[in-house]
C-alpha cells in the first residue's frame, strides 16, 4: 500500500511539473509573437516614413515645395493595410485638370512593394 501511494505521488509529480513546463513553453511563444508584432510593425513604419519623404522629395522637384504630405493607413483583422497619400499645395488646386491627372499619375508611382498592402493617392481641395 505505502508503495502504491509512492507511486500515485510519483505520477502526479511527474504530472504537475510536465503542466508547469508546457505553460512555460506557451508563455514563450505568447510572448515571441508580441516581439514578432512589434518588429513586424517597426518595418512598416520604416517602410511608411520612406514613403512620405519620397513623396515630399518628388513634389519639391516639381516646384511645390513645403507641401501637406499625409499617409494614412487602415489594418484589417487579417492584417492587410489600406494606405492613402493626402497631398495639400495651393498651387495644385489651381492646375488644370489635365496637369492635375499628370501629376497624380507621378504620385501613384510612390508606393513600397507588399502584397499585404493596397493604396490611394488623392489631393486634398480646400474649397
């Protein structure tokens, strides 16, 4: 009997400390993919200040110097980005239409390559 119960002490050590052990090892892997979610979101900032300083570069080449540049972003569950570029410069609400449309096609070019990502450009009107 006294062996017996040695046993069943035995078994639910043995039990308690493999419990312990794979809540360790789940904590770990918690917290690795908070690290991961971090670092993950640290790339799409470096990625999105880029983006922002390319378009101000392109648009002060085109003589539009000090203009409202705005990147907006919107994530779904799944983890997709939806980014829209605002552009603001007096200057470019007085442009012909078909100006306009030219240099909206040179701001579409300015985007960074990931499948993960879908974007918009527009100007922003002050009427």
């Amino acid at each position: 009997m006294k062996r017996r119960l040695e046993n069943i002490g035995f078994v639910a050590m043995t039990l308690g400390l493999v419990l312990v052990m794979a809540l360790c090892c789940r904590g770990v892997v918690l917290s690795r993919t908070n690290v991961s979610a971090q670092e993950l979101e640290g790339y799409y900032q470096v990625l999105e200040e880029g983006l922002v300083e390319d378009a101000r570069q392109m648009l002060s080449a085109r003589g539009f110097a000090n203009s409202g540049v705005m990147l907006t972003r919107m994530i779904d569950e799944s983890g997709s980005r939806q980014y829209t570029l605002t552009v603001h410069h007096g200057r470019i609400n007085k442009m012909s239409e078909a100006d306009r449309q030219i240099l909206m096609a040179e701001l579409e070019q300015i985007v960074f390559e990931d499948e993960n990502c879908v974007f918009f450009h527009k100007f922003f009107e002050n009427h």
